[in-house]
C-alpha cells in the first residue's frame, strides 16, 4: 500500500494567518491526491481533488498544489469555522485508497 | 439533493455479524462507484471497501479482506456492508461515501464527493 504522512500533526493558529499543511506519499502519485476537512461529530467535507481543483462550494481562500510525492493545502486568511482536522487521501491506487493520518488545526 | 443515510450499527460481540445499509437519494445511483470508509474512536479515516456501479468490481482493504462484503442493489438504491467474523479493532464510526471523478489529460481522478453521516458499531463483549 501506498503510505501517507502528514505535517504537522496538529498547530495552533489565529484568525487571519495563513496556514500551511504538507502531505508525502510514498511513492509518486503523480496528482492523485485529495483533502478534506472533518469537525468534530460530523463526516468528512471534500475540498480539494486532483491535487488542485477546488470542489464546488469550498471557499477560495482553501488551495491546494503539489504533485509526484509532496502535496500542500493552503488556508490563506483562516476563519473561525476553519478549525477542524484536515486529511490527505491517494487515489493513485484504487486497491488500497489510503489517508492521511491528519492534521488538527485550533485555536492558538 | 445528494443524500446518504447509513443505518444498522450498534453492539456486537466479538465474533458476531452486522449487515450496515445506506440509502442514497438525490443523484442516480446505479451512476457511481460506492465505498466504506470507517473511523475508529479518536483516530483517522480508514478505506474499507469499494464497489464499481454495477457490482462486476469489488476491492478491499487487507484488515477486512476475508471478513467483509460489500454489495449494492440499484433497484433500491442501496450500499450495503456484511460484517462477519467481527473484532474488538472493527469498532468505528463506519461512513458510505459517492466517488466520483475528474478526467483531464487522459487519467481520471476518483474522489469521495458526498459522504452519509455514519453509523457507529461497537465490538465487545
């Protein structure tokens, strides 16, 4: 299977700042990468597909780039509703999808 | 609008069986390739299952392999999960979710667009 790890685990962070999430596959995955965004209690919420491709509804302010082994998800200006834990996830191959272990953004 | 609505979690013994259904509306289902994903207490996402649209292609994840069958009836509408030979490690919050895809360039990109709100299965004694 193909390994995903995530950096950092978890930040603390403030209305307004910009925020910076890195995802490494282990091996290429040449775009196959998605993220999503999980609050407490509820489901997963896509954001991103195909590395880059905002999905309908997300806010601008959440971009994501990368390609091969190293992906990033970018929050641009943070919002209140924003604190939540993001997960990367490959699509590279369908025999065994694979996640991210997660990064948890709060409060600072 | 796209809705999914798991059912059929609960307490299980280790050992046990529980068959988990989602009821998808809003789209045409017999369209999508489906999937189970679960969510231990606490922890991350975990793929489970997959099934294509018209049940000629199913894969699974190596923890469930053996275990687990995933099926669909698109008369209904429906995803299911058939659990058996449950363990104390398969409890979760388990989630259906829609993929779907984007082509460009000549490769698809598959993706969970649409995920139900989870059913929650507890093994243990």
């Amino acid at each position: 299977d193909i390994q995903m790890t995530q950096s950092p685990s978890s930040l603390s962070a403030s209305v307004g700042d910009r925020v910076t999430i890195t995802c490494r596959a282990s091996q290429s995955i040449s775009s196959y990468l998605n993220w999503y965004q999980q609050k407490p209690g509820k489901a997963p919420k896509l954001l991103i597909y195909a590395a880059s491709s905002l999905q309908s509804g997300v806010p601008s302010r959440f971009s994501g780039s990368g390609s091969g082994t190293d992906f990033t998800l970018t929050i641009s200006s943070l919002q209140p509703e924003d604190f939540a834990t993001y997960y990367c996830q490959q699509s590279y191959s369908t025999l065994g999808i694979t996640f991210g272990p997660g990064t948890k953004v709060d409060i600072k | 609008q796209v809705q999914l609505v798991e059912s059929g979690g609960g307490l299980v013994k280790p050992g046990g069986s529980l068959r988990l259904s989602c009821a998808a509306s809003g789209f045409t289902f017999s369209d999508y390739y489906m999937s189970w994903i679960r969510q231990a207490p606490g922890k991350g996402l975990e793929w489970v299952s997959y099934i294509s649209s018209s049940s000629s292609y199913t894969n699974y994840a190596d923890s469930v392999k053996g275990r687990f069958t995933i099926s669909r009836d698109n008369a209904k509408n429906s995803l299911y999960l058939q659990m058996n030979s449950l363990r104390a490690e398969d409890t979760a919050v388990y989630y259906c979710a829609r993929a779907s895809d984007y082509c460009s360039g000549g490769s698809c990109y598959d993706y969970f667009d649409y995920w139900g709100q989870g059913t929650l299965v507890t093994v243990s004694s």
